[in-house]
C-alpha cells in the first residue's frame, strides 16, 4: 500500500456509520511540534485507507488548531504543559499548580475515553502518559478490551537515561501488562531504542519496526505567499518548533556575515516558540543580508521542504522523515542537551550515508561557534548527494505498515466488539 506525494485527507469522504471502527490517540505534547505532527501523519493516514473510521487526537499542543486534519479525525485539546530548561513541568496558561493541572488533565482525558469507546488506542511515547495521567483511562480500556498500541519515535534517549526515567515513573511495567503491541517508527538496522530496557523477554515479542513516516505535501494547495527567494533553488533553514533553535539560526546568520559568497540564498523558518526578542534580533540581522529571509511560522512545512534544494535542520523524528520523504540534501545540527536523542540520529543517519551532520560546539563546552566552518559546510551541501541514494530497504513504510497492521480492526463497517457483542446476544 503506497503512500503519495500529496496529502489527500482534505478529500470528502462518503458518510460513515456511528458503529464504525474508533481510534483514540494520546500525545502529551510538553513542548514542541514533533508529538502532534506525528500524530497528525498517522491520523490522517489511518482516515485515508479506511475512509469510515472515526479518529480523535488527545493532546496538550497550543499550536494543535493549526494543523489540516483529514474528515474523519477531530482532536480534544487538554491544558498544556510545559517542560522547563530545568527539567521542571509547569502549566503552560492556567494559573493552577501542576498537580492541579495533572488532575483536569487526567479526569478530561478519562472521560474522552469513556464517551468516545475507541476499539484501538495508540499512545505516543510516554507509556503512561505525563505523571501517569493516562493510567485510568487505560485500565478502563483494558477492560473494555480495546487494542492498545505504544508508538515510539526511532531514538527515545541513551538506553541509561531512558531505563531510569521509566524505572521511576512505572512505565517500564506497562510495557508487559497493558500493551498489545510496540511500534517503533523506524527501522532495526538503524537504531533499537528500547534495547537498554530490562526484562526484555516480557515485551520483545510485541516490537514492530515500522519503518519511517512518509510524509505529503499537504492538499488543496494555497495561494503561493512565501518570501520571493523561495522562487529559485534556496536552503531551507528550520529549528523545528524553535524554541531550542536560536544557536542554529545564529550560525547559520553568522556564515552569510562571514562569507557572501555562498551559493544558494536561504529561508529561514523560526518556529512559532522562538522566543520575541531572539526573533527580532534575528530579524534586524537577515534584513542586511540579500541572500536571507525569514518567516515565522509555516504549519505546512512540507510545502517549503519539497520546494527547497536542500536543507538545514536540528534533527528531530519529524523533520528527518520530512527529509527522507522529499529526498533533501541536508546538515544536521543536533542538540545534545536535555537529551542524546537529535545527536544519535543525526551519527547513525550520517554513517549510512543519509545526511551530513555537524555539532553545535557551545553545546559541548566551547564558547563560540566559528562561522566559516558553518560557510564551508553550507557551500557544500548543494552537491551532496540526496538520502535516496543510500538504498535503505523499506526506509519510508511506516504509515503503510501501520495500516495492514490495523487492517484485521478497521476494515470491517461495524466495530468488533459490536459484532461480538450481537453475536452473544443471539
């Protein structure tokens, strides 16, 4: 089952009946736009390939309104929440202490579960959600016999720092007694992220690897309202949600102070969290370079990507299969701070030929970056070659491989456990 290049979830479908099969899906969301994008490719895919199915989205993401969803997938937005440089976790707008916050949250999403009645239930990442606030929801799902899927990104964290964090918060023991299966969206021969857990054999047997995340350029297309540099071959510059981002967007500025003869011009997408003051900063610096321009925020991202000759990015799970998926030249910038996860991507990716990486050096001790090591890398990034040229089996299946996964559940007209259910009653 394929997947095209452009996102036709926008496309009517017939109308379905209110026994139709039902999919919940929980993010969390504490900060960012990778969780709810994620989401947002998987709902989107599910309504495409089983047109009557119902979906919702449960999730924290203040930016989630901001997405195009296919008919079929609404979503339920809890208050946020967000993690601070600290690690800390605070309500991200209510003026409420986070158990408070925990507990609306928790009480919202139990009672979504008990009025929606979802057949199959996928959980990304966090196994029991944000301080356990999805463990009633999902003892009520366990006994209504729902499926109930965990969904992992490629590369959680480095096995020690994930094996503790889980250790503490009880999740480790959800990966044996709650969950049907384990897909990680990824593949094998590239990263095992769950290997540094204990008690493999309780959970090993329920792991897919998916494959990566295909991803579409988003349908009906919109009137063309980028910056005009966005008309010839440009870069494309993207920190993901922008919070953590200012250190990439800085040097990458700070190569075209250094060096105007770099090739090809650059758009630069600050993300809708970069802080105000970053932003015009930035922006006062981009006005007196010819070869820059900036936008603040596109929420259909892959329209830029699939436009741009190539691409520079910090490396989260949904810009890299945005990548793969549009066949980019990239450079990778990864953080390594709070966690490993953008680098150990970025290290594995670059040795299988699939990207070019180079390290922030503040992030590990130094006290400037040099701009002309950013130059150098900038002008050679046009010619390399794109990830398709890497010739990974079965690197872009993930969506396709969740929906044959899901088949036996969602193709039917009427829910399962309402067939089962008549069956007895006769």
């Amino acid at each position: 089952m394929g997947l095209s290049l452009i996102d036709d979830s926008g496309v009517r479908r017939p109308p379905c009946s209110p026994h139709a099969p039902r999919v919940l899906i929980y993010s969390h969301d504490t900060f960012g736009l990778g969780h709810i994008r994620r989401c947002r490719a998987i709902a989107n895919s599910l309504v495409a390939s089983y047109p009557h199915i119902s979906v919702i989205i449960v999730s924290g993401s203040s930016m989630i309104s901001s997405f195009q969803f296919g008919d079929g997938v609404d979503y339920v937005r809890i208050p946020g929440i967000e993690k601070q440089s600290d690690g800390r976790y605070l309500p991200h707008h209510l003026n409420l202490e986070l158990a408070d916050t925990i507990r609306l949250r928790t009480d919202l999403i139990k009672q979504t579960v008990l009025s929606f009645d979802p057949d199959i239930v996928i959980v990304d990442k966090e196994p029991i959600g944000l301080r356990g606030e999805l463990i009633p929801a999902l003892e009520i799902l366990r006994r209504r016999g729902a499926r109930i899927v965990l969904g992992v990104r490629d590369v959680l964290d480095e096995p020690a720092k994930l094996h503790e964090e889980w250790r503490q918060s009880g999740a480790l023991d959800a990966l044996a007694t709650i969950y049907d299966d384990i897909w990680v969206y990824g593949l094998e021969s590239i990263y095992r992220p769950l290997d540094g857990l204990p008690n493999q054999p309780l959970f090993t047997g329920k792991i897919r690897y998916t494959g990566y995340l295909k991803r579409a350029v988003p349908s009906p297309m919109p009137p063309n309202r980028h910056p005009r540099i966005t008309k010839g071959p440009f870069i494309l510059v993207t920190p993901g949600g922008g919070g953590d981002g200012a250190g990439v967007i800085d040097w990458v500025i700070s190569a075209y102070e250094a060096d105007p003869t770099i090739e090809l011009p650059a758009l630069i997408v600050f993300g809708p969290f970069l802080s105000r003051e970053k932003r015009k900063e930035f922006t006062d610096r981009i006005a007196r370079l010819p070869k820059l321009e900036s936008i603040g925020f596109e929420p259909r991202l892959e329209l830029l990507m699939n436009r741009a000759h190539c691409v520079v990015a910090m490396g989260g799970y949904n810009t890299f299969c945005e990548i793969l998926s549009f066949d980019k030249p990239a450079l990778i910038v990864p953080r390594v701070r709070p966690r490993l996860e953008q680098a150990i991507r970025a290290e594995r990716a670059d040795s299988l030929g699939l990207i070019d990486v180079l390290f922030d050096p503040t992030q590990t001790g130094a006290n400037t970056r040099d701009p002309l090591q950013m130059a150098k890398a900038l002008h050679a990034l046009p010619k390399r070659q794109p990830p398709s040229q890497a010739f990974l089996p079965d690197l872009l299946d993930g969506l396709p491989a969740i929906n044959r996964a899901l088949a036996d559940d969602l193709s039917l007209p009427v829910r399962g456990r309402a067939l089962a259910q008549n069956v007895a009653a006769g």
